[in-house]
C-alpha cells in the first residue's frame, strides 16, 4: 500500500491508513528505543480516547519487514490462544498486531518504508528495575512464560529475521573483520578492549557448540531479553507482557536467559564512565534465575539448565564485541549521543563480563538451588 511523500514528515498520514477506532485526535513520539521509530496515536473522542503504538520498522536493522510481522503475526495470534486457555487477558497480555486498510500486518509508504501498529497496553509500564529485585524477577518469569507457551510452536515456521544474531563466534569474527579494516582509524583508541575480546575467542563457542551437540535444541525464543521489553502491571507489579517482537525467531533458551541476566544484573548504567560502578549483582542475578526457571525449568534439557549460568557471561561478552565493531566501523548500527559511546558501552559489557568470571562458581551454585528435582 502506497503513502505520498509527506507520509516521512507526517506520521499521521501513515496511522490514517491502519484499521485504528475513532478519529486521530493526537501523535507524539514515544520511547527511546534503539532502533525503530516509535510514535503513540490517539484516537476517539476527548472523552473517551483509544490508544495505539505506530512504528517505523528500520530498514538497515530489518533488510526483510514482511517477515519480522510475518514472525509477530504467528507467535500473537499463538500467545492469544494459550492467554485466553489459561484464562487471561490476551490484550493485555500479548501485543495485539492491528491491520493496514488491506489486511496486511504493515504498511509500506511511498518511501518504501515499512510501518505498523499495536493495540497500546493502558495500565503499564516498561520494567525499569533500577536494583528492584521483585521486578527482575517478575520481568524474567515473564521470559520464562513466553518460552513456555511458544514451546509446541515448530521453530521451523518462523523466519530468521537477523541471520546469526546470536552467534557469538560470528560475532567474533565480524570484529576481526572490523580490526583488520580499521576503515575510521579508531582501531589504536580501543586496543585493551580488542585484547580483551580475542583473549576470549574459545568462550565464544561454548553455546554453539552444545547446539552443535544436539543436546540443546532449537528453540522460538525471543532473542532480546532485556527487562524494558517486559510490561510491568502497575496495579500489581508483575510480569504482564513480553513486547518488542522483531528478534523472535529460532534460537537457544540459553540466548533469552543470559541477555535477561546482562541486561540487569549490572546496577551502573549501560554507558557508565566510571567502571569500578560496573559489578554482577548476585542477589539479582538469583531472582532472575528463580522467575525464569519457575516457568521454563521444566521444559528445558539438562544441558541447558547447567549452561544458564555460563550464558549470562557470553552473552555480555557478545553484546560487549557489538558495540566494539559498531565504534570500529563509525557508529552504523546503534545510536550514539556522543564521540566513543559505543566504546564506552563496550567497556561496561566487558567489566561485568570479567565480573561475571570471578563469580562464575557462585552463579552456577545460585542456579542448581532454583532447579527442582526431576524423576
């Protein structure tokens, strides 16, 4: 479906061409996502508003938009019938993917950009846990729900949307590439923090490797566990719904548990300057395994449940080697608000990797006590 040319400046030209309710009475940004543009609209009458989110898929991050909706389309519509078998709630409960005028999950514009809409989710907020351990571990029993209820969906049916976006061994790779071309001239000011990275190039693989094994399998996983991707019910304060879908695809339950763990466990900030504020908080990282493990334990193989613990470190450590190849190729793939942020976010990632090292044991130990007893 066509937009003319205004539909870049006018995000309202685009919301007009979805099956919203009611008249556009308001269009605002919203959010400070990474990657997509995100806009809330307004429709209805003054006093009786209905609200929805429009967004413009990115098209450098997704080369393919029809399959990311196509992905969100199947696993919605699955998650809102297992919602409403248990008795919930599936439009609060799941993203609830609204139509353009011709039926499609998007929209295309004039400038060949991919648009869609969800159903706004009132009475919640994103989790920001800021050391609230009932939220991480709300927020992750959320992740471990989500698991647990795609678990009969076939892994198959769903399209890759970012090929290897976990492979952390690829990863790896495409930081050498990056090293070795050095195409900014930036190579010599991250020098400690390549080291860093290559030392670790035999961790890289443990994850593929028990994939490779067949011991774990694949699995529909949402691939980008960070808790503000979890909706928190403000008028209980649990885990209400997992959003921000784009990543679902094939991949390995220990991807979601161990970027859960990176995303919360550190109580600095992403970008934090000062690194001796960069640490694995235990107590956290023990919620999270508790929340995740009490809706997921029972579906996961052993090899799974024993590499948990090992997962939160690679998964920092790949998150770490991203932003270190974005600073090395100019800043092309996250956004920056300042010279070396990337690098700067590559240094927390690898600061509590090397955290995450020293208190390996322990983490295991915390995990094994959350595991129940099995036949």
């Amino acid at each position: 479906m066509g937009m003319n040319d205004r539909s870049r400046l006018h995000p309202g030209a685009v919301a007009a061409g979805f099956a919203l309710e009611g008249k556009i009475l308001r269009i605002e940004p919203f959010g400070g996502g990474h990657i997509n543009d995100t806009f809330k609209v307004q429709t209805g009458s003054p006093a009786r508003p209905r609200s929805y989110l429009l967004q413009r898929i990115n098209r450098f991050v997704f080369e393919a938009p029809e399959r990311v909706m196509a992905n969100i389309a199947r696993v919605t519509a699955h998650l809102r019938a297992k919602i409403a078998a248990e008795g919930g709630d599936p439009d609060r409960e799941t993203l609830t993917v609204v139509p353009a005028g011709n039926g499609a999950a998007w929209l295309r514009d004039g400038h060949n950009e991919y648009w869609r809409t969800f159903l706004f989710i009132e009475g919640a907020q994103a989790c920001n846990i800021a050391g609230q351990r009932d939220q991480a571990y709300h927020a992750a029993r959320a992740f471990g729900r989500f698991q647990r209820m795609l678990a009969d969906v076939d892994p198959a049916e769903l399209h890759e949307t970012i090929p290897g976006f976990h492979n952390t061994p690829m990863r790896m790779g495409r930081l050498v590439e990056a090293v070795e071309a050095d195409p900014c001239g930036r190579a010599g000011q991250a020098r400690p923090e390549i080291d860093f990275a290559l030392a670790r190039d035999a961790d890289c693989a443990l994850l593929t490797d028990i994939a490779a094994s067949s011991n774990a399998p694949l699995r529909v996983v949402h691939n980008d566990t960070k808790l503000d991707n979890v909706l928190i019910d403000t008028s209980t304060g649990k885990g209400l719904c997992v959003i921000d879908l784009d990543t679902v695809m094939p991949g390995l339950s220990m991807h979601d548990f161990g970027d859960c763990c990176r995303s919360a466990v550190n109580p600095a900030a992403e970008d934090e300057r000062d690194l001796s504020k960069v640490r694995a908080d235990l107590g956290l990282f023990e919620h999270i395994a508790a929340g995740f493990v009490s809706e997921a334990g029972g579906l996961l193989r052993q090899a799974e449940l024993d590499a948990l613990a090992m997962s939160a470190k690679i998964l920092t450590l790949e998150q770490g080697i991203r932003f270190l190849t974005d600073y090395l190729l100019g800043d092309v793939y996250y956004r920056v608000s300042r010279p070396a942020h990337n690098l700067d976010r590559c240094r927390v990632q690898f600061a509590l990797a090397e955290d995450m090292e020293r208190k390996m044991d322990r983490m295991r130990r915390l995990v094994a006590s959350r595991i129940p007893p099995r036949d």
